[in-house]
C-alpha cells in the first residue's frame, strides 16, 4: 500500500553521485515501498538538484528504528554545532574587545 507521506525542504549543500559532486537544491523525506532496500516499507532520504537531470540525486533507503536513531544523532550533533558557533562568535568578540582596548586606552591617555 502507498503510505502518500513525503516532506520537502530546500537545502544547501553537497551530494555526491558516482563520482561526481553537484550542489543541492532540495531534500526530499519520504516513507514508502523500499525500491533497493530489502524493506517492505522504507524512510527514503533523497538529496536531489531540481535543475539537473534526475540522476542528480544521492539517495538512502532506511528502516524506520535506523531513522529514528539517525534523528537522535542528527539533533545531537545540531545542539553541539549550535553551541560551537556561539562560543566561536563570543570568542570573535572578545577577540575584537581585546583589539580595541589598547587603541582606547592610547585616546584616553591622549
């Protein structure tokens, strides 16, 4: 039976197709019948690039536990990006502070 469940998102990034890398356009979610996997029904991720032809697409097909743990470590692995980049910015600023205050102090002492 077709389970009709697909999400689209647009996205940013690479993908790689035999050996060849192309941008992407659009990610696409989907669960449904394996075409390769030997699933009855599979998580099917497809990273594809709308302005190429339609080999231009890098592909998985999942059982649905293997998504579910992909999502945990996926999420896991955002929060710590996320916080990587505040202290990367937190660390330019005070980067930028520290710059600053020998040119102030050189003002006041003016």
């Amino acid at each position: 039976m077709c389970t009709s469940i697909v999400e689209i998102t647009q996205a940013d990034g690479m993908a790689k197709r035999e050996s060849d890398w192309f941008s992407l356009t659009h990610a696409v979610v989907s669960y449904d019948h394996a075409r390769h996997a030997l699933l009855d029904e599979a998580i099917t991720i497809d990273f594809v690039n709308a302005d190429l032809p339609p080999g231009a697409r890098a592909g998985v097909e999942l059982t649905l536990e293997t998504a579910k743990a992909l999502n945990v470590v996926l999420a896991k692995a955002i929060a710590a990006a996320e916080l990587e980049e505040v202290e990367r910015s937190q660390g330019l600023e005070r980067a930028r502070i520290s710059a600053l205050v020998p040119a102030i102090a050189s003002l006041v002492d003016a």
